[in-house]
C-alpha cells in the first residue's frame, strides 16, 4: 500500500489533508470529528488582534482611568487574558482530545502588544503557530515595502518569543511575490500557506447596498496556489503549504506535484462534509499505486518550476503560446 505521510513544519503528518482554520475547527468537538474523519493537522480558528483588543476596550469602557488608574491597568490585562484563556483552552483539550498536531493560529495586522501572548500558545501544547497576517493595502501613502516590512516585523518578534514553528498564512497580491517570499524565508519562517482565500464583497443592485460575497471557494481558485507553489517550492528552504480551490484528491496530488508538503482544507469539507477527507486520500493511495510511488516524497515537486517538468508553463512563454495559439 503506498505511504501517505508527509511532513510539514518538521511535523509528521499521516496524510497531507489539514483542516484549515475556520468555523470547522472552532471548537474541541469540531476538531475532534475532523481528526477521526481523516484529517492530519487541524489549525485552530483563528484569534483575531481586532478581537482581543475590542472584548478589552468593552470590559474598561466607562472606567475613568485617570481617576481609577490600578483599576484601569488590571481590567485592561484581565480582558486580554480572559479571551485569550479561552483560545487557549480550546487547543490544550484539542492536544488531549486527539492525536494530530494542532496548529494554533492568529490573524493579526501589526506587530502589536499581542506578540507578548504568543509563548503562550507553546505553553498549552500547540505544535506550532500560523500567523494569518493581512495588511489591507489602501493607504495610498504607504510603499509596498513598509507593508512588506510589516510582515517581516511579525515574523521576527513572534519568533523571539516562541521556540515551535512558525508559519505565515499570506494573500496572493505582492508586487514581487517570489522577491517577498523568499525574504520571509529568508527570516526564517518555517513555512508558507498559499494563500490565504479573503472573503469577497459584493453589492446588491436592488437595495443598493454592500455585502458578503460567497465564503465557499470553487477548484478554479487552486491555479493561483498552484502556480506559485511550483514556482517556489523548489527555490525556499521553509515548506509550503497550499490552500484555497481544493476540492477532490485530484486536486490534492496536483499541489503535491507542484512541490506542496501538504494542503488546507476548508471549502471541500463544508459542502461535502468530513467524509471527504477519506474520499481524498484513498484517491491519493489509489493513484499513487497506479504510478508506482511508494512515497509521496518519490513525487512530490516533480513538475515543479525546478522539477523535470516544462519549466515555461508556470512563467509568461506559455502565456504567449496560448494568446498566439501555439501548441
């Protein structure tokens, strides 16, 4: 029978499926259901820095902080605390209830007080920590290097705080993709997720007004990951995982082909339910059989931009063939 493990963040997976953060790993019994389904690795949904400092700003709201300075101070630490205990809670009974890593993850935006909490992931178990940073890019006065350098910043502090690995969960709109890439690389992030899927707004034509567009991803969103993993998985030292459009086995072998050490999985799951994470690796072991691989690593990155495959369909001269219509 073919091997299915794989590693990823210097983790041992059984299988390459990870459940992505989302409303799907909220909870212990989610997380739970997931693991006994199939699923390798489970990143904890995710704390935001907006939340922490919002439930903070309620608990104190009315304190005259000039007038009740003790008091200011202590409610100010025993807000963060108190919602940060609760997400910590959560990942310390996930690494009781099963055994699979779990992943914790924050969504931040700056390089802020909350990187004083991160050790305390490590404390309560997590085997590591993605850090889902999106820096929303409408400051016209800001360069795209004083945004890039906030992620940089992130990367570099968290570290200084926690010893396990560190993963940088980032969107797909980068002036220099691979320049950006490789310099969080080079900053020593133990692995890349591509990409994190923002949700999309839309507006209503009838009411003429703002609002969500779908959350669900469809497989035509996999070729942006899928691209860059084969553009870089063969260029960075740090794993990459691939996230977003995932939605079958076949999907997941071509991300492994690609270069991917594993995939998330959110979508797929939340249409098709936990069973599809069983129906995606049998697919997995059934055409690694038919190929003869015994392992994943026997193919992983083999039509990677450093692979023995056409190097020139990840890069513009298959664009050029297809406007031209050459074969």
């Amino acid at each position: 029978m073919a091997d299915v493990r794989t590693t990823y963040l210097g983790l041992t997976l059984k299988n390459p499926l990870v459940v992505a953060s989302s409303g799907l790993t909220r909870d212990v019994e989610g997380i739970k259901k997931h693991a006994e389904a199939g699923a390798a690795a489970a990143v904890v949904k995710s704390l935001f820095e907006e939340q922490i400092d919002y439930d903070a700003r309620n608990m104190i709201e009315g304190i005259d902080h000039s007038s009740h300075a003790d008091a200011f101070d202590f409610l100010t630490h025993a807000s963060k605390d108190y919602y940060i205990d609760s997400y910590l809670e959560t990942v310390e009974r996930a690494k009781d209830a099963v055994n699979i890593p779990i992943i914790a993850s924050v969504n931040c935006k700056s390089d802020g007080a909350w990187i004083e909490y991160a050790d305390r992931f490590e404390a309560v178990g997590a085997d590591a920590l993605e850090l889902n940073v999106f820096v929303v890019p409408s400051d016209e006065t800001r360069s795209s290097e004083e945004i890039e350098q906030i992620y940089l910043d992130i990367l570099s502090k968290v570290q200084r705080e926690v010893s396990i690995p560190v993963a940088l969960k980032i969107g797909p709109h980068f002036t220099s993709m691979a320049g950006f890439m490789k310099r969080l690389d080079e900053g020593g992030a133990d692995g890349l997720v591509l990409f994190n899927r923002f949700y999309k707004t839309d507006i209503d034509v009838n009411y003429m007004v703002a609002k969500s567009g779908s959350i669900m991803s469809v497989p035509e969103e996999a070729a942006v990951p899928l691209q860059w993993t084969a553009l870089m998985a063969g260029r960075l030292a740090c794993d990459i995982c691939s996230n977003t459009g995932i939605h079958d086995g076949d999907g997941v072998i071509k991300q492994l082909l690609a270069g991917a050490k594993c995939v998330q999985l959110c979508s797929a799951i939340l249409k098709n339910g936990s069973g599809v994470l069983s129906e995606m690796e049998r697919r997995l072991e059934q055409w690694m059989e038919e190929k003869q691989f015994d392992t994943i690593e026997s193919f992983r990155g083999k039509l990677s931009f450093t692979g023995e495959g056409p190097s020139d369909v990840w890069e513009r001269s298959q664009y050029i063939k297809a406007i031209c219509g050459i074969s």
